[in-house]
C-alpha cells in the first residue's frame, strides 16, 4: 500500500535516530540496487563540526551560476524534512520524495536502518534518476563512518572548522575528532580545509598522506587570508588572499563575520574542480546564496544563529561584537550541549543587556529555570553587574517579547529553536 507524504514523515520520524544500522558497504550495496549501479558523475562530499551546510550552500549557488545543474543533500533540515534534498534550489517535491521513499523501504527490507540513513538512501535514489551535473553531500555525523562516505568516488573532498561536538560519538580530543571527520578523504581527490587548529591540521594531512595524497592535493585556508573591507546591516564585503587564490570585493548578503571562512573554503573548492569559473561568477554566486538559519535577518533588527556548541557560539559572539546598539539574547540549548562553557562565553562576552531563556529540543530539552541560574551565577562570578536574565515558556512567548523596542535581538542556542521560531512566525503570517 502507497503511504502519503504526511505518512512517509512520520514513518521516518518513528525510526531511531542513533539505532543499529547496516555497514557502509551494506549501504552501499543498498544504494547500488536502488540506482541500478549508477552515479552522479560528480559527487563534492563537505564534512566539518561547524559551517558544513553553509559551504555546501555556497559551493551550490556558484556552480549554479556557471551554469551547473546540482543537487544539494544536507541537515538537518528546520522545518520541512525535505529542506534535506534539493535540486537547483528547488525541494524535492511530495510526489517524488513518496516515490522514492518506497523504493527505499522495498530495498532494505528488515535490514537496520537509522533515521539518516533512510534519508541519505532516498536522496541517493532521487538523485541518480534527475543525474545533476554535481550533487553536494554533507555529512550527518562525523565523516569516516556517515552514510554518506558509502560514496566511492568523489571529485573534491571539503572540511570546515573542527571543534567540540558530539563528543560521546566522535571522541573527546579535537584530534580524535578531526580524524572521524578527515575520514572523507580519497586518494587522487583534492582537498579543501581550513587551519583554525594545528592539532586538526595535522591529522587532517596526515590523514591525506595515509590516503596516498601529498601536500600538493591540499588546498589549506588560512584566517589570516580573509580580509573584511566593508559591514553594515545587510552585508559584509571582503577579500580572499592566498597562495591559490586572489579575490576582491567578495560581498556576501549576511551579517555573519564567520561566513566569510565558508564562503572561502567554497571559493577554494570550486577553483580545485578546475572548472574555470570565472571570478565575477563565484562572486554572484556567493552573493546570491541564502542559508536559513545563521545570523538570518528575519526582520528588523532581529537575527536567528544556529549556533549550538562553544566554536559556534564564539563566532555567533564575534559578530555581535560589532552591532552597535543595545543587545538583547534569546537562548535555549539542549541537554548534551556543553551549555556551562557555551553560557560562560556569552556572559564573558558581555555583549548583552538582557538574556530571556526559553526551552526547546522536546526529550532533550533543558529546564529554562536552571539555566538562567547558570547565566546569573556566571554574572556574579564575573563580578557583572546588570544583566537581567528572564524566562519564558516558548518560541511564541519568545516572539512577543521581540517587540521590545530599541533592542537588536539575537536568537541563538540551538538549531531546534531556530526551527521552533520559524514555526512560530509561519503561524502568526
């Protein structure tokens, strides 16, 4: 029996999201019989602790202004499960997500399967019958054992900043951490990262070398290299300077200072493909893209950052160091977040005036009650005075409380409440 969209999602939403799942080879196995052995001629696999979906965005938006038809498989997704799978900018529509979530659930038959695997599967099968010209995986978890690194050849390999998350599955060193994710690595593929930290520099090159690659297949971006020229409340406007690479007035349509290590590591990529795309059409592509959820402006004066772990939080800060104005900070967070150090740094910071805790997360929700004790607690140890910590029940609650005049507002903590906002705003259109 045919199940609708609405029954697909829920059937999906029901399979464990961390459950007993089938090997890589299994996976690919499974992928093999669901596209008759083909592939997508060019597969661009981005792995990363923060910025990953953001590279993938604009690597995407480039190739798409050359020209390029490209698929887009990422996550998580915030309010719409098919945000996961996109073509040319357009979601996967319901009548084909249902067609090849059928496919799927034929061909694994009572193999296990978790959450993401299901939807990497059904993308993969998506996919190969559209046959893009490029088709963009970002990693779910990790890198060497996501569903995505199934994926046999590759044609670029890109990893974004290191940092600490997911530290019960991924390790708890940096080091262990960068080589789960440097686990992407192909021989023969170029590799595209960013040096941030010298301990994940090292395992990421020597992860390159144990591939059979050397120094020549990398392509490394320094920070050093970025240069911002130009910011205002819509945009920021930059320079790429490198030993691969000279680019000028870079102008990206947000306000985040850390995109511009993403949209570099993008630009680095795509002149690894050797696609001889000119400069002028990577600095419309960039200028075009769109990602939701990170430092978006959703109205005025009001921004939504997906940041949830200390790295992203510390870039999230960076930036709202430079608004001027009175600040005010909307904040939830989950419960195996690291939320003592993400909350030290905030207060630290001492970049806000006021900070409203709200909850989110559902099962892994924290009780906003402590966590504003945290926040005060942090304040007295700080010896800062003046920071009013309140709380409020939701994301709706959150919203009526944006309307506090003369206050910049930055919501931030978790991708959850991201989702949460945005859902709220779709119900008071």
């Amino acid at each position: 029996m045919m199940l609708s969209y609405e029954e697909c999602v829920e059937y999906i939403n029901n399979i464990p999201k961390y459950a007993k799942c089938v090997s890589l080879e299994d996976t690919n196995k499974i992928m093999n019989m669901l596209t008759g052995g083909k592939s997508v001629p060019k597969i661009i696999h981005v792995a990363g602790t923060n910025g990953k979906g953001s590279v993938c965005a604009y690597l995407a938006s480039i190739l798409r202004k050359a020209g390029k038809s490209v698929g887009v498989f990422t996550s998580p997704h915030l309010v719409d499960m098919r945000e996961r799978i996109s073509l040319d900018s357009e979601l996967i529509s319901k009548e084909e997500f249902v067609e090849h979530f059928h496919k799927v659930k034929d061909a694994i038959e009572n193999k296990p399967i978790n959450y993401f695997t299901y939807l990497f599967l059904l993308a993969m099968s998506y996919y190969c019958q559209e046959n893009p010209d490029y088709l963009i995986l970002e990693t779910g978890l990790g890198g060497r054992l996501d569903a995505t690194n199934s994926v046999k050849d590759k044609c670029l390999t890109v990893i974004s900043e290191i940092g600490f998350d997911h530290m019960q599955v991924l390790g708890d060193t940096i080091e262990k951490i960068a080589g789960e994710k440097a686990g992407i690595v192909r021989k023969d593929t170029p590799l595209v990262f960013i040096n941030k930290r010298k301990e994940a520099a090292d395992v990421i090159l020597a992860a390159n070398e144990e591939a059979g690659n050397t120094i020549d297949n990398c392509f490394i971006l320094n920070y050093k290299d970025i240069h911002i020229s130009e910011e205002s409340a819509d945009y920021l406007t930059y320079c790429l300077d490198n030993n691969y690479v000279h680019i000028d007035n870079i102008r990206l349509n947000t306000v985040a200072r850390y995109q511009c290590e993403n949209a570099s590591l993008a630009i680095m990529g795509i002149k690894a493909l050797n696609e001889n795309i000119s400069d002028e059409t990577i600095r419309e592509g960039l200028e075009a893209m769109h990602w939701p959820g990170r430092m978006e402006k959703i109205a005025e004066d009001i921004y939504i950052d997906g940041a949830h772990n200390e790295d992203g939080i510390q870039a999230m800060l960076d930036t709202v160091s430079h608004m001027e104005g009175k600040k005010k900070l909307i904040f939830a967070v989950v419960s195996d977040k690291d939320y003592e150090v993400m909350i030290r740094s905030i207060v630290g910071s001492q970049a806000f005036d006021q900070v409203m805790v709200t909850t989110t997360g559902q099962d892994r929700k924290t009780d906003a009650d402590m966590i504003k004790n945290i926040f005060v607690k942090e304040a007295k140890d700080a010896g800062i005075d003046g920071l009013k910590v309140t709380t409020c029940k939701g994301a709706k609650e959150a919203l009526e409380s944006m309307k506090e005049e003369g206050y910049k507002v930055i919501i931030t903590g978790s991708l959850y409440l991201v989702a949460d906002i945005k859902r709220a705003l779709q119900r008071a259109l």
